[in-house]
C-alpha cells in the first residue's frame, strides 16, 4: 500500500477481517499496533477493522513502515497472530 506524504489525518490506508472459528471467549477477538507510529486502528464492524493515520507522515524522514497488527483472542492462555503491512510514502514537492 503507498500514501501521500500529505494525507490527513483519518485517511484509510487498508481494510481487514479478523476471523476465530473457535467459540466462547476463545472466539472473541482485538487487534493492536503494538509500538509507536503514526497509525491507529479503527473498528467499523465485528471482527473488520481500518489502519487510518493518526498524526503526520514525512518521506524525508521515513519513506516507508512496516506496520504490524497483531490479533488476540479472549481465551485462556490468549493467543495471538501478527500480520506485517509495508506501507511506502509518495512524495509531495514541500518546496
């Protein structure tokens, strides 16, 4: 996925599913970011979630993420699962 350097904040960068066939709380899931960077996760209905900006992106500084989502389930022990999305930088003349 690539974005404008120039993107506001709230801008979509991805859409995603997160799905456990299991029941119970074993079923139940959430996702994070774990670390810092400058993108949040927005739920939008059960289980499908959107990577949105949340603060400002600079090419010159960072041209490109790797931005890591990790699912959880409720049950115990919780386990989980991380997916890796690289998300690049376009390059808006700032001159």
């Amino acid at each position: 996925s690539t974005i404008s350097e120039a993107a506001p904040p709230n801008t979509v960068v991805a859409l995603f599913n997160v799905r456990d066939w299991d029941s119970g709380d074993n079923g139940r899931t959430r996702c994070e970011l774990p670390g810092e960077q400058p993108f949040s996760l927005t739920p939008l209905a059960a289980d499908s979630y959107a990577l949105v900006t949340s603060g400002e992106l600079d090419r010159e500084q960072v041209a490109e993420y790797n931005v890591t989502v990790r699912a959880c389930d409720e049950g115990f022990p919780p386990l989980s699962a991380s997916k890796t999305l690289l998300v690049g930088l376009l390059d808006v003349n700032d001159n």
